[in-house]
C-alpha cells in the first residue's frame, strides 16, 4: 500500500470511534444549509443573514465563513440542495403509493404536496426576490428550468409508456407549473380555507386522466400453441383407430 492510499484510510478511518474531519465538515455544511432554507421561509431573503444561519445552525461564524463566505454563496449551494430534496422527495413518496394510487391522479396529488412544503416556499422565495435584487437574479434565472426539467424528467420516468407526442408534454407540464405556482402562492397565504385550490386540482386530474388515461394492468399473455403431435419413426399415420375388418 502507498504512502497516499495509507494516508485516505487515515482519514476514512478513526480508532476511537469518532467522525473523520470529512463527516464533520459534512455535517457542518448541511446543518448551514438547513438553516439557510429555515431563514429564507420564516425570514424571507430580507431577513435571511450569514449571522442568523450560524446562529440556527449552531456554527461559530468563522465556520460559516470557511464553508460559505458569503450569503450568496450559501444561496447558490442551498439552491442545488433544494433541488435534489425536491426530487428525492417526490420520487420516494412516489414510489411507496399503494398500486392503485400509483397513477396520474396520485402523481398530481404528490405533486402538489411538493409545492406545498418547505423547501418549496423557499424556492418561491428566493424567486420572488431576484425580481429585484440583481446578484440573486443571476443565480436564479434559470431556477424555472431546472424545476421544469426535473418534472419532466420524473414525469417520463414514472410514465415511460405514455403514448404522448414528444413536443406535447414540456409544454403540458410547463402549464401544470405554471398553475402550481399561482395555487401554491394562494395557499401560503390562506392554507386553502375556502377548498377553492383543492376544487381546481380535482378538475386538473379529471383533465389530466383524459390526456394520460390509466392502462390499468398489462393483458395477460396470449397463451402458448398447442405443439402439434410427434410423427412416429416409422409406418403410416393414421387420423385415428383403424375400422373393424381393415386388415391393417
């Protein structure tokens, strides 16, 4: 073994049964993270500061600032976290739906779940703030589009089989984001008091069962012809029992 390959299984490994300095500083930029998005929800960008998510996270300043120097370095890194929390989010709750909700109407059901949780809030946030704040907008210009391609990377993994046109579904599920955006924004406000936003989810998964229909089940396979009969070695066929008297 190397001198180097020694020196990583230093690292990996501690004796004592401590985390290796890579755990902590793991550890540590997750917990910023955390409080980044905890911050940008209950404090909205305005309020969000490099102290008040050291404070949250439990680091000393010095820390934050070896890891992020700065709050626009914290957002970029708090963005790419969002994103990945999204998606995993919403593929394993995906994934563990009863076989009968596992389908269109359950996918928007998740969906909408998604859009409604905190990491969502965040992302809102943080768009509506680059609207007028010009070093956040350039690392937000493009947050529509990786949500968008997110979505339908999700949407033709789960719905591999749909008979869709190519063309057809970016700007579908362009439209179903843009409709989740308005709700969502309507629900932060009154968490949906009225049942005004679940009565237009019903309508968008009655429209949506029409264009993505459930195929239920596959068909059972064809069954397996019947093998036609061995031909014997040797000596005439016959169709059946010879007749009385024939002298064969």
């Amino acid at each position: 073994m190397s001198v180097s390959t020694r020196r990583r299984h230093a690292r990996r490994r501690s004796p004592d049964g401590r985390r290796t300095q890579e755990e902590r500083r793991a550890s540590t930029r997750a917990r910023l993270l955390e409080a980044t998005v905890e911050c940008l929800v209950e404090l909205g960008w305005s309020g969000t500061s490099t102290t008040e998510v050291a404070r949250r996270a439990g680091v000393s300043r010095g820390a934050q600032q070896h890891h992020y120097r700065t709050k626009i370095e914290l957002v970029e890194a708090a963005l790419e976290h969002l994103l990945d929390a999204q998606r995993l989010a919403y593929e394993t709750a995906f994934a563990i739906l009863p076989k009968d909700r596992r389908n269109v109407a359950g996918a928007l059901d998740l969906l909408w779940e998604v859009f409604r949780s905190r990491e969502a809030r965040a992302l809102m946030e943080l768009a509506f703030a680059a609207r007028t704040d010009e070093e956040l907008r350039a690392f937000c210009l493009d947050l529509n589009e990786q949500i968008l391609e997110m979505i339908l990377d999700t949407f033709e993994r789960l719905f591999p089989a749909n008979t869709l046109p190519e063309d057809f579904v970016p700007t579908m599920l362009r439209a179903l984001f843009a409709m989740y955006v308005g709700l969502s924004v309507q629900n932060a406000l009154d968490d949906d008091a009225s049942g005004n936003q679940r009565a237009v989810l019903e309508q968008v998964k009655n429209v949506a069962a029409l264009i993505v229909p459930d195929r239920g089940p596959a068909a059972p396979a064809a069954p397996a012809p019947t093998p036609a009969a061995p031909t014997p070695p040797d000596g005439p066929q016959h169709a059946g029992p010879a007749p009385e008297g024939d002298p064969s």
